[in-house]
C-alpha cells in the first residue's frame, strides 16, 4: 500500500547509483525547455513567465507519482492550443489576461481532478486500445513535425507562429534564398559535433547533447553572435512560481467543464503513448494507472503555483531518454536547475542561441522515427500499414489528438472487423477418429445426422451476423437435426450472443433435434448462467468435454440411419 500512495519509494534506491547520469540528462533537459517554455506559454495565450512555472512544477509532481522513468512533463504544443482555444471562448488574453490568467488556472485544476478521479478508478486499460502502430505512426510522426518546427531556427528563416507542417515546407522552400548561412553553420556544426562524440566518442557519448550545446554556443560568438543574426533565447524572468488559488465558481467549472475533459483525455493519451513509445527501446513496464494519477496530481499541484496546464512532452522526454537518464530524478534535477537559472543565471542562459537547440532538437526528431519497427509493420500487415500510415500522416497534417483519434478509431475498426468474422470450421474424422476441418482434407467423413462445428472467436452483438447465417444455411441446406459445437475457442458471450443462442437452441429442438456444447469456459458461462440463459437452452445440453457430449448425442440419432451409413466415424459406431 506504501508502494501504491508513494511510487517514487520504487526507483529513490535506483537513483543512489544513476544520479550522475541522471544530473547531465537534468542539466541538458533544462537547456532544452528555456526556449520551449516561452514559446508553448506564448501559443497558450499567457505571458511566457507561465511557462517556466509550468515546466518547474509539473514535472516534479509527474516524475514523483508516474510510473515511467523517462517522461518529462510541462508545457506541450498540443496542449497549449487546446488551453487557448478553449479560454479564448470567453475572454481575450489581450484584453483581460488576468481573467484569462484565472479561467487557465481553473481549468487545468479540472483537468487534472478527471485524470486523477480516471486513474483512481483504475481506467489505464483505456491505453491498451493504442495499437503497437499507432504509437509508432504517431512517435515517427512528432519527430518529422519536431524537425520541421525548428527549421526556422536552423535555416535563420523567419516562418510566422503556428504554421502547419505543408506551411513551414512552403514557406521555408519559398525563402531558401534568404538564408542566415551563419545560423545555419552553428545549427549544423551543433549537430554534426553531436553526431561525431555521440558515435566516434564513447567515453563522452552519453553527454554528447550536452557537449554539443556548448560548443555550438562558442561556434555562435565566433561567428559574431546576434550581430550576424543568430538569434538567442533573450531575457528570461527570475522569479519562482507564487502560490495562487484558483478562482472556483459555478460558472467557471460549467463553461470550462468540456474543455477540462477534452484536456484530460489528450493529456492521459500524450502522456502514456510517449511513455510507451519510450519503453519500446528502454523495456520498462508502464503501469497506465499510475500515470493516470501521476499527471492528474501534477496539474491539480500545479494549479496551485501559477502554473497551466502540462502533459509528457515528446521532445523533453526523448532528449532525456538519449542523454542517459536512468530514473525519474532526472525530471526533478531539469526542474530544480531550472529554478536556479532564473534566479543566478539568467543574464548567462540568455545567449543560448536558437540554431544550436534547433540542431540538437532536429537531430532528436530523427531519432524519434522507429526505422526498425516500421519495417516490421510493413512487412507484417497491410491493416497495420494503415494504422501507423494514417496516425503518421494525421499528425503531421492535422491536431496530435486528431492524429491519435483517428490510428485509435482505426485499430479498434480493424479489431472488430476481425473478431466480427470469427472462423467457424465443420469438422469431420477419419478412421482413427481424429476430428480436423474437412476443408483440410477431402477424403475426411461425417455424419449424416450430427455436425460437429468448432467455432474459433467470441459470439457477442458484432459478430452474431456472421454466426447467424453459417446456421441458417446449416438448417436449411444440409439439414441435420443435431449439431454440437466445439465450444473451447470461444472467448466471451455477451447479451445479444447468449439471447440467440437460445433462440437458435430452442428452434432446433423444435425440429426434433438439438445444439449441444463441450468444453465451453466457464468465464464465457458468465452471461448464459447470470441471465438464466443456461435454464433455458437445458443443462444437459453442456458437456465438459467432445467424448462425452457424442456418447451422449448418439444415443439420440436415428439407428435406422446408422444402419445405413458407411462413415462409421466415432467410436460408438463400431459397437
């Protein structure tokens, strides 16, 4: 129970060897979201200031109540628009930005209480319905659109706020010839030092991204600094979060209440499909529940210290993972070192130019793109192909939640299409009386009067089309009077399945003859015993196992049929 309320007990041990590890990935994921914060509190429609108080709280909240070791949380892209689109329905931050301020704090305090109340009440299998694919699509996907985003400060071209993906190529394609070569020289020389000690450097490769943006700044002041346009991230704030209490009223919580679920729900999805898609290469388990509580806790916490609302963020948690973190006290060094550069470095941390992150930020994006898995899904399956195609391309041409929506809607289309079709074989036996599918062999016998029938999927409302018409043709074509299916295969039976099941019994039996069953799981009984189904359709009619149920429904064929039959394919045949 201990373990449960504090999770954090888990990986403290851990962290006694990891810290160094775990300080650089700290001090390289602090570099990183100083430029991200202004800019994600900016798209938000909140003075930058917020967004430092965002990526100071949050993540340490996450990283102590989440279960994954590698996700950073704080201030995302997705995220900040949806706060502005959903605040900006009632008050213009350019007119009002207390207010505005206020309701943003409002709402992510909503937000975060769903998300916890969706954790406590253990909705983390929700994840389970996330394909493989889909966070593979959606993973190569960010990482395409994170590169794209920062070539603005690669190639020192001004490309105007929130464009899209086939915006940032047209705009960039359309103005290649204004060029800052300059910029360009310290975003590539950043990433080529990057490439170099991270794959020719072993010793230093895991403080590669580190050593780059180091470099790369020097690069910068060689090459004459903003004097010849190389933009730096500029004066930050140096103050700490303040304490402030959100301002709680009915119409508030009414007006902003289907935002706060829309927010809760992207957030939970943002948060886990990065956890997952990290854990592909770490092999961590990911517990969904916890990170249910985890970032619902971080946004009520936050809520609290003048900060809005935050998610896992993909490039954070991916330029953490690759600078070797092993624990989440990575999350908590960003956090705190980042409190100490605005109170004591603030004035150095300003000339961090914006070519050097975007050349570690492209070369992250890259790494983003799982080539290995992508192949393999390729390879595999042409529904799996769609799935990662469509949530890929989705993210780069429409909202990430768009984009997850939609591989989400497809996997389960694909899955029920699947389990709607379930395979049902007619069985026969030759004369050592093993039963197999006769389509496998012509030469396989039957009985005229008894169809043995195993049926390999679930019977629930989806699939009962398919099952009903394998049994009226069954009834109407071949017409025996008995059928007995192998019942082992199937996984659950839901209302409408076991109401027609009973309905299909009953007309059997009105025939003179009968369904029986052998060998049906008692968790697929659930349904048929609760809702007295069981009663209906006669408990003889149930059998534990294929022998008894033919001793059984041999007794009740026809012997004058028998007589004259040349199948003799049970035992009871040759008596």
């Amino acid at each position: 129970m201990l373990y449960r309320l504090l999770p954090f007990l888990t990986w403290l041990p851990l962290a006694k060897k990891s810290w160094k590890d775990d300080l650089i990935a700290g001090i390289t994921g602090t570099i990183i979201v100083i430029p991200q914060a202004v800019a994600f509190a900016m798209i938000a429609g909140l003075p930058p200031v917020y967004g430092f108080y965002t990526a100071m709280i949050t993540p340490i909240i996450a990283a102590l109540f989440g279960s994954s070791y590698h996700l950073i949380s704080g201030p995302t892209t997705a995220i900040s628009i949806v706060v502005f689109a959903t605040i900006s329905k009632f008050v213009d931050p350019t007119n009002d930005i207390e207010t505005y301020v206020s309701l943003t704090l409002v709402l992510t305090f909503m937000a975060g209480i769903i998300q916890l109340a969706m954790g406590l009440a253990k909705m983390g299998k929700l994840v389970n319905f996330v394909s493989h694919s889909v966070i593979i699509g959606f993973t190569a996907g960010a990482g395409i659109l994170i590169g794209f985003k920062q070539l603005k400060h690669v190639f020192g071209i001004d490309v105007p706020q929130g464009s899209s993906f086939y915006d940032i190529i047209k705009h960039i394609v359309s103005n290649i010839s204004e060029t800052n070569w300059n910029v360009f020289a310290v975003a590539l020389g950043t990433m080529v030092i990057a490439i170099i000690v991270r794959e020719f450097i072993k010793p230093l490769s895991r403080y590669y991204m580190l050593i780059a943006m180091v470099l790369g700044s020097v690069l910068a002041i060689i090459l004459g600094g903003e004097s010849n346009g190389i933009e730096t991230v500029g004066k930050i704030p140096s103050n700490l979060p303040p304490f402030r209490i959100p301002e709680f009223n009915l119409t508030n919580l009414r007006n902003l209440s289907g935002g706060a679920f829309t927010l809760a729900l992207l957030g939970l999805i943002e948060a886990v499909a990065i956890s997952r898609s990290i854990a592909l290469s770490s092999h961590q388990r990911i517990d969904a529940n916890q990170e249910f509580k985890g970032q619902g806790l971080s946004n009520i916490i936050a809520s609290f210290f003048s900060s809005y609302m935050g998610s896992g963020s993909f490039t954070r948690s991916g330029v953490n993972y690759q600078a070797g973190a092993k624990t989440p006290m990575s999350a908590i060094f960003a956090a705190f070192f980042l409190m100490l550069v605005l109170l004591l470095f603030s004035n150095y941390a300003a000339y961090l130019p914006k070519a050097a992150m975007g050349g570690i930020i492209l070369l992250v994006g890259y790494n983003l793109i799982d080539f290995h898995h992508i192949k393999q899904v390729v390879k595999s399956s042409g529904r799996e192909i769609i799935v990662l195609g469509t949530t890929l391309f989705g993210t780069l041409f429409f909202e990430l939640e768009t984009a997850l929506f939609l591989g989400i809607a497809l996997s389960l289309f694909f899955y029920l299409e699947r389990t709607a079709k379930p395979n049902i074989a007619i069985l026969g036996s030759s004369k050592t009386h093993r039963f197999i599918n006769v389509v496998r062999d012509s030469g396989i016998k039957m009985c005229p009067q008894l169809k043995i029938v195993r049926i390999d999927g679930s019977i629930y409302f989806g699939a009962l089309e398919v099952v009903d018409d394998f049994f009226n043709t069954l009834y109407d074509k071949e017409d025996p009077k008995h059928v007995l299916i192998i019942a082992n295969g199937i996984n659950f039976i839901d209302l409408a399945g076991a109401t027609w099941l009973t309905h299909e019994v009953l007309k059997w039996q009105e025939r003179g003859g009968g369904i029986y069953f052998s060998g049906l799981k008692i968790v697929s009984q659930q349904i048929l015993k609760k809702g007295g189904f069981r009663n209906e359709i006669g408990e003889e009619n149930f059998y534990d196992d294929k022998k008894d149920a033919i001793h059984a429904i041999y007794k009740k064929l026809d012997m004058e049929v028998c007589k004259e039959c040349t199948s003799r394919i049970f035992y009871e045949c040759d008596d």
